[in-house]
C-alpha cells in the first residue's frame, strides 16, 4: 500500500517540476519561485529526493532564461545538486542526458553585451560564467564527463570571437572551430576578466561562487580533463608555428605554471593537480624534467621562508631562496598534496629522472616542508618521496646518491685542477 505521504510528496515534485517548465512565456515570476524553491532546500535528504524525482533535467532547461534570475538561480541549483552527497554523480548523470555539457560551453564562451541587453551583462554575465565553469567541473569529475568534453570541438553557432585576443591587442575575424578546451583556456589565461579580490577572505562556497574570476573553475575542469589519456595528450601536445623553422613550440602545461603563483586558491590547486597527472605519463617525463623544467615550479609552492646554508643553496634554483623571510609556503592543503605527488610521480619513472630531481635539490625543499606539515597525508607522501631522493641505486656502492650531489657541486677551481694558486696577478 503506498503511503499517503509519499503520493503527496511525488505531486510535490511533479508540480514542482510543471512550474519550472511552465509554458506561458508571459509568466516569468512562476520560474523565477520554482527556481528559488529549489535553493531553499539545503539538506541532503532533500536535495537527493529532488534528484530522485527529476529536479535535474527540468533546471536545465532554465540555465540559459532570458531572465537574469531564472537562469542564475537554476545554474546555482544544479551546482548545489551536483556537487556533494550520494545523490551528486546521479545529479551529474541525468544533467548529462539532458545536454548539459553543450549548455554550459555556450554560456562559458558566450560574451557580454555592449548594449542595454538582460541576458549578458556585467556582473549577471560573470556569474553565469563562473557557475557554469563550476558546472562543467562537477561534470568532468566523472570520466565519461572528462572524455566528452576533451573530444568535443563546438558547434558553428557556439564559435564566438574572443573579446580580445591572447596579448590583448584588439579582436579580429571569427574563429575557426576548435576543441572547447582550447577555446576556454584563451579566457582562463585572460586577465581582463578578473577584478582584484581579497581572497584570503573567502573559502568554501562563498570563494567557490565568487564571480570576480568567473573562469577560475577551469583549473579544476583541466584536472578533471587530463585524468584521462585524451587530456593528458591535450595539455602535453607540443603546438609549433609552421612559418617558423625557429619555433621551439609551446604547451598547455607550460602556459599554465604560471597559474601557481596567482593569488586565487582554486585556481592554483586545479593546475597542481593538472601537473601532478600529466606526471602519469611516464614517456613525458625527461622532457617535463630537462626541457620545461618542471621541478622549479613544482617546489616554488613547496618553499617556505626558512633561511638555507650555502650548501643547501647549491644547485637550488635562486627563485625558491632569494625571497628569504618573505617566502610565504603554499597554504592550501590540496596544492601541497598535488604538488608532492607530482614529485612522487616523476621519482617512479626511473633512475636517470631521479638523478635529475637529486641534482635539483628536491630533498632540500621537501626536508623544511616536512618540518611544519601539519596534514598527514601530505607528511606521508613527501616521507615517499625521501626514500626514493635519499636511497641508493641498485647495484650502486653505498652513499653513491649523496656523492652524485657532492661531487656536482663541489668541484675543484681551475687553480685546484692545475694545481697552482689562485693568484693570476702576474700572468700576462
């Protein structure tokens, strides 16, 4: 026998369900309480029984409303639907089958208008962006999200022109189709949509829904990305200009490091955890390490403000020591895990690349780091670390790897080598 209460809570759905989809195009107020309705609901049970009960498919439909509140309000539903709890990868799952991937990539690549139009200005613009950036992360978290996304190249109709182009001089012709991947990168690398925030006073939701850098999520949508081979091909493809015989060529991951010394949080944890995958990719290492030099950018994070000996010093790169006592050490605990595991990656792909992060001084960071780490699984990963940095190569003599340090750094002067006194006064 069904209940009483679950027949009244199934119509509770259905009609809320009917008012988000209402078809009289005069009657804006009932999407925009149907849409509030959905905010109001906070608790999990709840947010799970609307999934259940198809909440999902119908706010999609409402994410791209010519009204500025309907389609706010209905992208900051699915967020919340899609984020947490045991009911987020079914939320995720059904915003899939309702094409929300391609819903989301016209808004992130839409362009606000110049004149008096609703639907894209200003702030409302921004916000639309940075939650369906937000959006598009929650959808990648899953690997079928990541795939989709990675091959996907957008339809004629969503190919707009950038608002200017990557060394901000002024727009010019439409652009050819490319991957989505690509398309939104040019506006994550562009600093003109970003306004000057303090975030050191934001976290958790409030840093998450700020709209001052409404293509900060990108970071963790390129993470969730390169999981996958296909994601990891993108970042690591070397792009050269085919009119220049003297071009070395550029990648997404070389693009990217940059990201790490910006002041937003999200933003340098999404590219520690590209960088920590792209390490999956065992053939890429020697180049990550020798050709891009990685690991600078990888330990910056890492150092802190402690004073280091001469010897420490030797073989560090300046930039992770010449701040001295204002080196501020990276304070978000998932960059640091990410950056750790990167490091871990790169020790697993054989001796040659070890004896690379050896001569790099990797130890160095890593033993000042360890010293104030307070998350233990951070702890832990960097203890991994050491025991590959620190023990010897098979069929190696005992102390070879600290000697392979030693010897680097401390080889003789020329006077040393010929055996005479530094004292060149008297040569003509």
């Amino acid at each position: 026998m069904v209940e009483v209460e679950d027949v009244e809570e199934t119509q509770l759905y259905a009609d809320l369900r009917g008012f988000l989809l209402h078809a009289d195009p005069t009657r804006t107020d009932v999407r925009r309480a149907a849409t509030e309705a959905v905010l109001q609901v906070r608790d999990t049970p709840g947010r799970t029984q609307m999934v259940r009960h198809g909440i999902v498919p119908a706010l999609a439909r409402n994410v791209s409303h010519d009204d500025p509140h309907v389609a706010i309000s209905a992208l900051r539903g699915l967020v919340q639907l899609s984020a947490h709890g045991p009911s987020a990868n079914q939320a995720v799952e059904d915003l899939t089958q309702a094409g929300g991937l391609n819903r989301m990539l016209e808004i992130v690549l839409s362009r606000p208008e110049d004149g008096s139009g609703e639907k894209n200005t200003g702030a409302d613009w921004k916000q639309r962006v940075n939650l369906a950036m937000a959006l598009l992360a929650n959808m990648t978290r899953v690997e079928k999200g990541a795939v989709e996304l990675v091959g996907r190249s957008l339809p004629d109709r969503a190919i707009v022109k950038p608002l200017v182009d990557a060394d901000n001089t002024a727009e010019s012709g439409i652009l050819p189709t490319k991957p989505s991947l690509e398309l939104i990168l040019a506006r994550f690398m562009n600093t003109s949509f970003i306004e000057s925030t303090d975030y050191d006073a934001l976290e958790g939701e409030v840093l998450d829904s700020d709209p001052s850098d409404p293509y900060q999520h990108f970071a963790a949508v390129l993470m969730n990305a390169t999981q996958v081979e296909a994601g990891r091909q993108f970042a690591l493809r070397i792009h050269r200009n085919p009119n220049r015989k003297d071009d070395l060529g550029w990648t997404v991951l070389e693009r990217i490091l940059v990201q790490l010394k910006s002041p937003n949080p999200l933003r340098r944890r999404g590219v520690a955890g590209t960088i920590r995958n792209c390490c999956l990719e065992r053939d890429a290492a020697w180049w990550m390490l020798h050709v891009l030099n990685i690991t600078k950018h990888i330990l910056y994070p890492l150092a802190g403000p402690e004073e280091l000996d001469l010897d420490e010093k030797k073989g560090l790169d300046p930039d992770l020591w010449l701040e001295g006592p204002d080196k501020k050490r990276e304070p978000d605990h998932y960059t640091r895990l990410f950056l750790v595991e990167a490091i871990l990656l790169l020790c697993s792909t054989g001796r040659k690349n070890r004896e690379q992060l050896r001569l790099n001084r990797v130890y160095v960071v890593l033993k000042w780091a360890d010293m104030v780490e307070e998350q233990e699984d951070v702890s832990e990963c960097i203890n991994e670390c050491v025991q590959y940095l620190r023990r010897d190569e098979e069929g190696t003599e005992e102390g070879s790897s600290d000697k392979l340090v030693h010897d680097a750094y401390n080889k003789p002067s020329i006077a040393q080598q010929v055996g005479t006194s530094a004292d060149f006064d008297d040569v003509d």
